[in-house]
C-alpha cells in the first residue's frame, strides 16, 4: 500500500483472524485504481477480519487495532462503503446506458474469480476487453 504497507497492527490482527492478504504487488496496483484509500481497506479489512471471532468487537476495539479514535474509524468505514456502493451504481449506469457492453458484468466477476486463483495477467487481459469502444476519444 501507500509507503510499503499495511499498518502492522492491523496485518497481525487479520494473521490472528486467519485472514490471507494475497501477494501485496496486485494489491498496491489495485488500490491505486480503486476509490478507495488506504485507510479505507485496511478498515474493511478489520472488519472481515473482525467477522470471524467468536464475539463481536467493539468499535473501540476495531478502531484500537489501527490506531485511530473511534470516530475516525466509523467516519472511514462509511466512506469506504459509500465508495463501494457508488463503484456498483456506476457499473450499473454505465451497463443501462450500453457504455458497458452485454456480458461486461460476468466478465467483471470472472475477472475477479481470476484474481482470487492468483490469474492476475489473466485477469487484466480479461478487464481490458470490458467496454467495447473507447469512449475518452
């Protein structure tokens, strides 16, 4: 991520929950193209991370793990699902307008099934062919 990586409480906290940050290369490259911030993922990394224990944390807790007040790490949790809520609304606006062509959607997803198998060359290749003209020229 943004000057290396991910702060080291939270990295230890997702080890202890079992969740498995895929190699970091993609991940920096991604964020970099996503809406999201740093801080954002790493709060909803927290929060997956934060699903799978047997109780239930705090934001007190979850906000301890990254070294911010809770205000701030409700604040950015907010954010971050407000940035993912618009990145679907735009998909789906651009799909309804045919700026998205016909399987844009399932290509989008097998993208990211590629991704998860650790395809990444694929994936891109596969991204790459989502909107069928150039609409910036």
């Amino acid at each position: 991520m943004a000057e290396g990586a991910m702060r080291k409480a939270v990295l230890e906290f997702l080890r202890s929950t079992g969740v498995r940050i895929p190699d970091e290369k993609p991940v920096k490259t991604l964020l970099k193209l996503s809406l999201l911030t740093e801080a954002q993922l790493e709060v909803l990394l927290v929060e997956l991370g934060s699903a799978s224990l047997p109780r239930r944390l705090s934001f007190e807790e979850k906000a301890g793990i990254r070294g911010v007040s809770k205000g701030a790490y409700a604040r950015t949790l907010r954010q971050a699902v407000e940035n993912i809520k618009r990145s679907i609304y735009t998909i789906l606006l651009l799909r309804y307008l045919g700026v998205l062509g016909e399987n844009a959607a399932s290509r989008i997803l097998e993208a990211s099934d590629l991704l998860g198998e650790g395809r990444i060359e694929e994936s891109i290749k596969l991204i790459s062919g989502v909107m069928p003209r150039d609409i910036t020229s």
